[in-house]
C-alpha cells in the first residue's frame, strides 16, 4: 500500500469513526435538531456568508504581507482568488488545513520558490492558530467562573505555551539555534538539507518582527470574524448565547479540526457537539454542528463551482495538488 493511499485510509477511517461516534451520542435527538434546522432564519445566515467572504480578504492581505518577506510578489486578487480556490480544496484534503496545500501548490507555480511559499504558508497558517488561541484564553480569562470547565482552560493554557515555544522558535536566534542544532543532529542525513532549508527560509522572519506583529493584528480581526459567523449560525437557529462561549469554544473547535481527517469532517461535529452540549440543549448543539456543515460545505461547493468555469477543475490538477500533499 503507497504512503498516499495509506494517508487517505487513514483520513477516512478518522471522519467515519468521528462521525459514528456523532450518531451514537445524538441517537434520538436528530428530530429535534432537524426541527431546529427547518425553522431556519435566512437573514443572519445570508449576514455570515457575506462577513465570511470579507474575512477572506483580510487574509489575503496577511498572506501578501508574509510573502513580501520573503521577497514573493503577488497581488491581491491572486492571492483572494487562491483564498477562495482553498475552500474548495479544504472539503477533502488532509484536515482542517487542506486548503493550505492547494494555496501552496498554486504559489510555489507563481513563484517557483519551493522553500518561501512552505515557510510563508506555516507562518500563515500559525498566526492564524496563534489567534484564534488567544481569542480562546482571553474569554476564559476574561469570563472566569461563568465558563464552568476548568478542563478548556488548562487546555487553552497548554495551547498558548505550545504557541509561545513556537513563537520563540521562529523569532528568537537564541532560542532556535539550539533547538535546530539538536533537530539537525536527530534527523536522519537524507532530510538535513531539507530541515536547513526551513530554517533558511523561516529566519528571514527573525528580522521582520513588527511585520509578523502586523499580522497577527490581522489574524485576531479575522478570527474575532470567523467566530462572529458561528455565532450567527447559532442565531439562525434561534439559539441564543453569549459571545463569549463562542470566543471560548470555537478555537478549540479548531485545533480538533486539526486532526487528520477527511476536511475535518466529523472530528469537528463531534467536537462542536460535545463543547456546545455544556451550554444549550443536545438538540441544538446537534443542529448547530449540521449547520456549520452545510455552511463550509455549500461555500466549498461554490468556490469549487467558480474554479472550475475557471478552468481549473481537471482530474489531473487535482490530482497533482494531492501530490503535493506528500511532498509538503
């Protein structure tokens, strides 16, 4: 069996099994979410889409920034443009995080810069886990006692450390040096020359501090956004809450959807349902799950819509695409 169709049993396996943990747990309550759905309001749903499409932007212009660093230069409606082409990809390839490869796949063509667009697609991608962290930790912070899960909060905390370790990783010489030193001397001598590459490529970042500060300002507006929609999602539904459990619960909601999956399908309906199960009735947090669903997945199938008048549909794009799966 290749790595790649081992990959994908694994994916697979991952979403079903998530997804018939989900049954199981919601046996008997489906009528009820289903009755939840089919009294949908239309305004704040249509609200969300709208938002979610501004909020593409703004992480168009975080990308462009991070590739400037490393000396790519794309323009704007390229870069939103393969913001909205990774949407589609984000349905099936591995994780939450599917989306990126194709984004990266597309860059590195512009670009031809192998190393730059890995390096600047996992800051990417890190400032916007970094934010959405620290969206979380703020509102167990600031909420205290209301939240009831000490659980979240020690997890958030071991969340924020990993970031910070991260963080002073890709930021501080004096830090990196010695962990580079020890990852060079662990990894075995045919992937050196790749590792040193990363770390070419990423030190660039060490001397652009405010520009990476820049970004991550970015990345809190577009997550404060993101979980805004949810939150809409929820009102669609006529479930009242407040903000605040949002903020607290999606970003962890997000680091389960990192889980290797098919699009995060699953791990993060099973993930919604067990948080949001705490705070409102199973019923609605089952119809909550199904909405996101049908939300990320009826954009998805949108964008996947204009990439193909694009022309960019082919069995055989796609299929290089889940190449580059195995080889970034």
């Amino acid at each position: 069996m290749s790595k790649h169709l081992k990959s994908t049993v694994l994916r697979v396996t991952i979403s079903l099994c998530s997804l018939g943990i989900l049954i199981f747990v919601s046996w008997g309550k489906f009528g009820g979410a289903l009755s939840h759905l089919s009294d949908l309001s239309l305004f704040p749903l249509i609200l969300g889409v709208v938002i979610y499409l501004a909020t593409i932007a703004i992480i168009s212009v975080r990308l462009k920034l991070i590739l400037s660093l490393q000396k790519v230069a794309l323009s704007f409606s390229r870069l939103y443009y393969l913001g909205i082409v990774s949407l589609f990809f984000s349905l099936f390839l591995p994780s939450a995080v599917g989306g990126d490869i194709a984004k990266a796949y597309y860059i590195y063509k512009d670009c031809d810069d192998k190393m730059a667009t890995v390096s600047s697609i996992l800051i990417d991608r890190f400032l916007g886990l970094a934010a959405a962290i620290s969206l979380g930790y703020a509102a167990f912070f600031a909420v205290g006692k209301q939240a009831d899960s000490p659980q979240i909060g020690l997890l958030l905390l071991c969340l924020a450390s990993f970031i910070l370790a991260v963080t002073l990783l890709v930021l501080s010489q004096r830090f990196s040096s010695p962990v580079r030193t020890f990852l060079f001397a662990a990894t075995p001598k045919k992937f050196r020359f790749r590792l040193e590459q990363i770390f070419s490529a990423l030190r660039v970042f060490q001397t652009n501090k405010t520009q990476l500060l820049i970004g991550y300002g970015y990345s809190v507006v577009a997550q404060i956004l993101f979980i805004f929609i949810v939150s809409l999602l929820a009102r669609s539904l006529h479930v009242e809450l407040p903000l605040w459990v949002f903020y607290l619960l999606i970003p962890v909601v997000t680091v389960c959807s990192l889980v290797p999956s098919v699009g995060g399908l699953g791990v993060r309906e099973v993930s919604t349902v067990y948080l949001f199960s705490r705070y409102i009735a199973a019923e609605q947090a089952v119809a909550l799950s199904f909405l996101i669903v049908l939300f990320i997945y009826g954009i998805g199938a949108a964008c996947g819509i204009l990439y193909a008048f694009r022309g960019g549909a082919s069995i055989r794009e796609i299929e290089r695409i889940e190449e580059a799966v195995e080889e970034m």
